[in-house]
C-alpha cells in the first residue's frame, strides 16, 4: 500500500514539474523540442549517443525556430550576432553556469576555466594576461622556430619520399603540445621525439577530450579515476595510461620548480611559471593550482593550435589556387627558405594574413556553446529581457557562419579578409573565445604555417579514414 502510495506520489510530483516546464515556465514561449523542455538530459542523448552531435542538432533547430531556441528547461541558445557579443563581450552581469563548469572541476578544480566566481577569475586572469602579451609572445619565437625546425627534420628524415605518409594532425599537435610546455615550464615534453608523433601525454589529451561528456554526465568515473591506485586504474580502464602519465610529467616538473625556483633563472626565455611561483600581489598558488592550470595549458594549447594548423593545410593542398599564391608571396620576402624568416615580417604578408583568419573562422577552439547565467541585472540580449536565472549561450561556430557578415559561410575563401575595411568580420572572429592566449597563437600559426608552406612540398592523400 505504502509502495503504491509512493509511486502515485513521484508520479504525481513529475506530472506537475512536466506541465509547469511546458506551460507555465517564464521560458515556455520559446520555440524547441518538447523533451528539451522537460529535462536537462535532452542534450546527453546527442554528446553521449550521437558523439558529441549536439551542435548540429541547433543548427537544425535554428533553421526550424528562429534565432532563439529553448534547449533546456532553463537554458536558450541564440544564433544573431548581437547576442553572442551580448552574452560574452558585452555581458559583464553574466556568470558562468556551474552545472555545466563544475563537472570539469573533477580533472582541474582550481584552474581559471572553471572559476565562476567573477572576482576570482579576474584575479587569476591578471596573472596569466601578461604572459601572452604581444612582447612576451615575441620573446618566444626563438624557441617556437626552434621547435618548427625540429619538426622539419623528422619529416625530412622520415617522410621524404611520395610513398610515405605522415598525420599532420598528429605532428602538429606534436608541435604545439612541445611549445606549450616549453612555454609552462622550460621544459619540453619532447612530443616530437616520439615515433609516429605517439606520446603517452598527446594520447592522454586525446582520451581525455573523447570521453569528455562521459566524465561530464557521470563524474564519479573521474573522480575515482584520480584517487584509486595507478595499476587498478590501468587494469580497469587502459586508455588512461596517457593521462596518468601526463599527471606524472606535471607533478615532476612542477614539484621541481616549487623546491628550486631558482633554476628558472638560468632559463632562456620567459615562462608562465616565473609568474605563477611568485604572483605580485598575490598569494602563491598552490601546487595543486598550478597542476591544474598546466592542464588547462598544455590541453588547450596544444589541441586549438594544432586543429587550426591542420585545417589550414588540407584547405591551402585541396585548392592549388591558394596554395601557389601563398607560396609566391612567401618566397617574395622569403628568398632564403634555410634562413628563418621573423614572426613581424610574416604578419605583414597580407595573404598569408587572410589565409589564417580564414582558417581561425574554419577551426573554433571551442565549438561547444560556453553557458552563461543571466543576472538581475543583466540587460536585454539580443533585444530581449531575459528572466533572471536562465542559462544562456551561443556557440561560435554560429558566429563564424553567419551569412550576413560572412557572405557564403561554407566556402573556404582567404579572399574574404582582403577588402578595404574588415572591422566587423574581426569583431565576429572568436575562434578562441576572444581569450588571452590569442596572441600566442597568432604567432604560432604566422610562424607554424608559414614554415610549412615555404619549406615543405607536401601533398594531400585522402584514405578511408580521412
């Protein structure tokens, strides 16, 4: 009886909460799937069945609903420019949303990206800002060129004839994940060294995005994933080898810099961990602070790069157009292809220029849709006043493909950046958030594909994989 009476209770109880969300929630107005409106879980079904398919999904949506849709009880998603800058630029009375933010903080609970508090934020971000200044940038690209011209070496060495083939995917990550550390901790995690580009920490970061919603909607795997014994782990769940070993990379070089602070002094180049050891005005961070933002770092650092580096090289190999007017104006000023050519004088190439914007406008950092929670004082976005509480976001790759700035948004046209006055394309190019590493990227990819395309005479081959 007692059994009975509690089923017709919860059933009850949910019944209720299904008709408020579809009828009397302040968001009921707004267009979307059913489902959507009643549970959060709506989404799961495509990032854990559909593999990560959710993006897709709003586009779809969009097309049927319009420029807002209701994806969640709580939560909207746009598609108009104006909204995008209103929720991430413009929008200083949003915070980030802890339910999508907080099951990240199960691998990196005290780095920047998952910090919601907005005071907090600040203050980590004023440490980390000056490190990816344009001076400080330019006072790495000796040891970027110098990485650069590591790489050229194994791929002439290796991978010189037409019958052998090599992953640029792989090698570019390679590349960037051996910058990035270089850059934390004046020591390189020598990625490039290893055959086939295979290293434990490359795959560790590879497995660690590939089950990224797995760890989102169940982060209890995470969580004992970190604080079970290393061989239970790797007898329960192998793929973690990779990050194991990243962890224990980290703890090393980090643990050794903490006991010996002094030997950044003997470094040639500035690191983010000069800063980060002794923050002016603030407390030291934590070792525990500083292995999660190297994590944050080296993930972010080596994947956004080395995407934007492969994307530019299949499209420069699959239209020999570009390909031949990128390689003429780069042996115009590049007479000298053995001589390494300066990160300011690449920059003022002005095809090449149009090349990497367009290839940043192809390859977003983040093409998740990064929620925000609407504030009681947050003003209309989009020309909409937003009932406070509600979760909101917009996802880049609907910024980069919007037809009313970027006429044709599916064709791959450097073209498009050679007109007289681009101020509102750039506005709307936000392949990284608009976040501070940009400049460091910047650099990279002048200098990363710069390199390639004068130096290498590569060509595509598509497989079955491909």
């Amino acid at each position: 009886m007692y059994y009975l009476l509690f089923l017709y209770s919860a059933f009850s109880s949910l019944f209720v909460l299904a008709v408020y969300r579809l009828f009397f929630h302040p968001l009921c107005k707004y267009p979307g799937p059913a489902l959507a409106a009643l549970t959060d879980w709506y989404g799961a079904y495509y990032h854990l069945v559909k593999g990560g398919g959710l993006v897709t999904k709003y586009e779809q949506l969009h097309k049927l609903h319009g420029p807002v849709i209701r994806v969640g009880p709580n939560t909207l998603h746009f598609n108009d420019r104006k909204s995008y800058h209103d929720i991430y630029t413009y929008g200083s009375t949003l915070v980030k949303d802890r339910s999508f933010y907080d099951p990240f903080g199960v691998h990196f609970r005290k780095a920047s990206f998952i910090f919601c508090d907005p005071e907090v934020a600040k203050q980590r971000r004023s440490l980390l800002q000056p490190l990816f200044s344009r001076r400080a940038v330019i006072s790495l690209e000796y040891t970027i060129q110098q990485k650069i011209d590591k790489l050229l070496a194994v791929l002439a060495n290796k991978y010189n004839s037409s019958s052998t083939t090599v992953s640029m995917a792989l090698a570019y990550r390679a590349l960037s994940t051996d910058i990035i550390t270089s850059y934390c901790f004046a020591e390189s995690a020598n990625i490039l060294d290893s055959p086939d580009f295979s290293h434990p920490i490359l795959l560790g970061i590879q497995q660690t995005v590939k089950k990224i919603w797995l760890q989102v909607y169940f982060p209890f795997f995470v969580t004992f994933a970190l604080n079970a014994p290393p061989k239970l782990i790797l007898w329960l769940l192998p793929e973690f080898e990779g990050y194991l070993t990243m962890k224990a990379s980290f703890e090393h070089q980090i643990g050794g810099l903490i006991e010996n602070p002094d030997t950044l002094s003997t470094v040639e180049h500035e690191t983010v961990f000069h800063h980060l050891l002794e923050p002016k005005g603030q407390e030291p961070l934590s070792k525990a602070s500083l292995m999660d933002e190297a994590f944050i770092l080296v993930g972010a650092g080596g994947d956004t790069v080395g995407n934007a580096c492969t994307v530019g090289t299949f499209y420069a190999l699959k239209y020999p157009s570009i390909h031949q007017r990128l390689k003429k104006e780069l042996e115009e000023v590049w007479v000298d292809k053995d001589r390494p050519i300066s990160y300011t004088a690449l920059e003022k190439l002005p095809y090449l220029t149009a090349f990497i914007k367009e290839v940043l406008r192809f390859s977003i950092g983040i093409m998740h849709p990064l929620p925000r929670v609407v504030g009681p004082t947050t003003p209309e976005i989009g020309g909409l006043k937003i009932p406070p509480g509600t979760i909101v976001s917009m996802g880049a790759k609907f910024l980069h493909t919007n037809p009313d700035v970027f006429s044709d948004p599916d064709t791959f046209d450097p073209d498009r950046w050679l007109v007289e006055d681009t101020s509102q394309l750039m506005l709307d190019l936000a392949p990284f958030c608009k976040g501070p590493r940009i400049c460091l990227a910047w650099c990279e990819l002048y200098l990363i594909l710069g390199n390639i395309l004068r130096r290498l005479d590569l060509k595509l081959v598509i497989t079955e994989d491909t």
